[in-house]
C-alpha cells in the first residue's frame, strides 16, 4: 500500500476495498470489488474521500468549515458519551449546519448566530438553551484541540434561560387518577372513513393498558421518562431498576459521567411483579412495550399522550374545569409530582434527590414545591412545643 504524495483513493487488494493515506493516517474508504470509474463501490470511497479531505483542509487556521467542524465534535462525542447527547447534538446542530456549514469558522459572526436563534421558532426556551450549549460547546472544544485559532463566538452570545418546572407541573391526586385510569376504561367512539360516502362510520373501542401501566410506573418511581422506556432485563436487579453508570451495553444515564454513580430506581412489590412479567415477554431489548410489542418511543409516547389520552373526554373535561392547559401537561410531571409529594410527606431532601438521580441544587431549583399548608402545619406543631 505505497503512500501518494498527495492523497488519492486506490483499490487495496489485501483489504478488498479502497482506501487513502492523508499523511500518516490510513483510511479505508469503502469495502467491495474494484468497481472504478463508476460502480457503487468507488462512488461511495470518492464520497468518504471528498469528507475526509474536507476535514482536513485548513485545519488548525480559522478557514476551517463550519461544516467539518461540527463532524469532529459529533465523532468526539460519540467516541466519548455513551449517553444520548450524540443524538441530541445531531438534531440541534443539523439546521445550523444545513445555514452555516459551508462558511469558515472565522465568518461566523454573533449576530448571524442570534438571528438563527431567533428564527427556531418551534423551540422552546429550554430547547433554544440546550441548542446553544451544545453548538458553542462545540466551537469552544474545536478551538481547545487545535482544529481553529481563535473562537468567534466566545463570550458574545446571550444564552437563552431555560424553563424551571413551577409550582403548575405538579398535577393533583385527582388529575393522575384520571389520566392514568383513562388508559384502562374502555370507550366506544365513531371514527367516519375517508370514503367519499357521506354517513360512512367505523365503530372502535379504544383503551391502552400499556401505556397506562407505564404512566403508572412514572407516577410511583419519579423516574424520567426516558429510563423506563429504556431499561432493558440487565437493569433489573434485587427489585430494583439500575444504569451503571460505566455500562457497556443500554442505556447510560444522563449524569454518568459527571457523578460515577449509578442511577438506581426503586420499586414496589406490584411494580417488581409488573416488571418481571415484562421482562418473560421481552428478555431482550426494552421490556416495555405498545399494545402491537414496539419499544416504546418519543414518537409514539407523543401521539398517546397528546392525540389520544389529553383529548379523552373526561381528561378535557376535568383540564377546563380546573383552568389547566393541555400544553402544560406532559408525561414528565408525573416525575415532578412525585418529587413535591415525597418531600412533603417526608421532608427528606437529601433522599430525594438520590432517589430521583439529581442533585440537591437541582432539586431545589426544579422540583421544590411543596404544599405550603402542609408546611404552615408543621411550623405550628414545632413552635407549639
């Protein structure tokens, strides 16, 4: 495999497929028959060929592209996170990268960053910080390694405050009685077909008894959602739900790498005996699933929740009466809920937190809302002695 002076793809017989030498570094581009000019083999090595090059011109100078910048960080972080921060990078970082990609990181100007900002109007607050951290994180990583000389962005982007969950994300008794019972009546409702015929119906019943056992399970652990919907029959051990923190296979908590704790969620006997029964029916992968056995998902966690359960009669009946708005009710509440009603029945701030996997800082600042008369209660009782 005789290196080029200047990098060019070639057919390495012993490899069964093209590969290059960019300086001291050996690539291989694609693995096939030698297909060349125009096979799909050596379409596909010429196109990994032109992103390799294109991550290695002008490295180290502020000609770098913005577009070669943010492929490194994706690779750091999936070489680096085993969490789902990958993932959430890539969907963050695909419509700056799509605006911005083909401009050199020294073009990058702060107005030009806001203005994008400014137009992602489907995000909220929350996901205009977290987009912000992860693209200036991104920049600032590039220019600690060397790829860029100076960091254009530092220190002139305003972040966006994230939304603190209030005293409104803790639902009452009543109200996760009746979303978590919805799942489990039967209701007989008429769908009209798409016919062409006028008076045409479709008679259904509709009811999910998974969905609501894992409403059920988010209302009496506090776990985030994510954590039930991906645990896996390895996690369950000893009655207990628990992400190493190291773990080389599912999912990894989203503190992991900072705390090196692991996240241990606590069950009861009715939820081990749940857990065990799914775990029969699913040994491998997520044990939790839809009615038709699909992990369950964001996608279709959504179209339950906001499609199906929040317009259930009796769920909008109950939201108007009481002035809620459906757009405040979401799955993770039920994680706020249980964190405000474990503090007030206990007061137990330290246990809490490791229960729920966060800090005490964060707790406070999230998730202490506690019932103000239950408290005014208690500060009677305590002068009165």
């Amino acid at each position: 495999m005789p290196r080029g002076k200047k990098p060019s793809v070639r057919y390495w017989d012993s490899r069964s497929g093209y590969g290059c030498w960019i300086g001291k570094d050996q690539h291989i581009l694609a693995k096939g028959p030698d297909d060349a000019p125009t096979g799909p083999t050596y379409l596909e090595a010429l196109d990994r060929f032109r992103k390799l090059l294109s991550l290695e011109k002008d490295k180290g100078t502020d000609e770098y592209l913005v577009s070669a910048l943010l492929n490194q960080y994706r690779a750091h972080l999936k070489a680096t996170r085993k969490s789902a921060v990958p993932g959430v990078f890539e969907v963050m970082a695909r419509g700056f990268a799509a605006e911005f990609g083909n401009r050199r990181v020294g073009e990058l100007k702060p107005y030009d960053f806001d203005a994008w900002l400014e137009r992602q109007t489907n995000w909220n607050p929350t996901s205009k910080a977290h987009a912000v951290a992860l693209i200036l994180g991104a920049v600032s990583w590039a220019k600690k390694k060397g790829f860029i000389a100076t960091d254009p962005l530092r220190g002139k982007i305003e972040r966006p405050q994230p939304i603190l969950r209030g005293r409104d994300a803790r639902m009452s008794e009543e109200l996760m009685d009746l979303l978590v019972g919805e799942c489990f009546e039967k209701a007989t409702y008429h769908r009209k077909l798409r016919t062409g015929k006028p008076g045409v119906h479709l008679k259904k019943t509709g009811f999910c008894e998974p969905f609501g056992k894992y409403l059920w399970l988010l209302r009496i652990t506090g776990a985030r959602p994510i954590e039930l919907r991906s645990a896996e029959a390895h996690n369950y051990q000893n009655g207990r739900l628990v992400f190493r923190w190291n773990a080389q296979r599912g999912y990894t908590h989203k503190t992991a790498r900072k705390t090196q704790r692991d996240r241990v969620i606590f069950l009861t006997p009715e939820a081990q005996a749940y857990v065990e029964e799914c775990i029969a029916k699913h040994p491998e992968g997520p044990f939790l699933r839809t009615l038709r056995g699909d992990p369950w998902s964001p996608t279709n966690i959504t179209q339950k929740w906001r499609q199906w359960l929040l317009k259930r009669p009796k769920v909008q009946a109950y939201l108007e009466a009481n002035g809620i708005d459906p757009k405040q009710v979401r799955t993770y509440n039920f994680r706020h809920s249980w964190a405000c009603r474990y503090l007030d029945g206990t007061g137990d701030v330290f246990g809490c937190a490791l229960m729920m996997g966060t800090s005490v800082k964060m707790l406070q600042a999230r998730y202490f809302h506690m019932d103000e008369e239950k408290l005014h209660a208690k500060y009677l009782a305590f002068m009165a002695q």
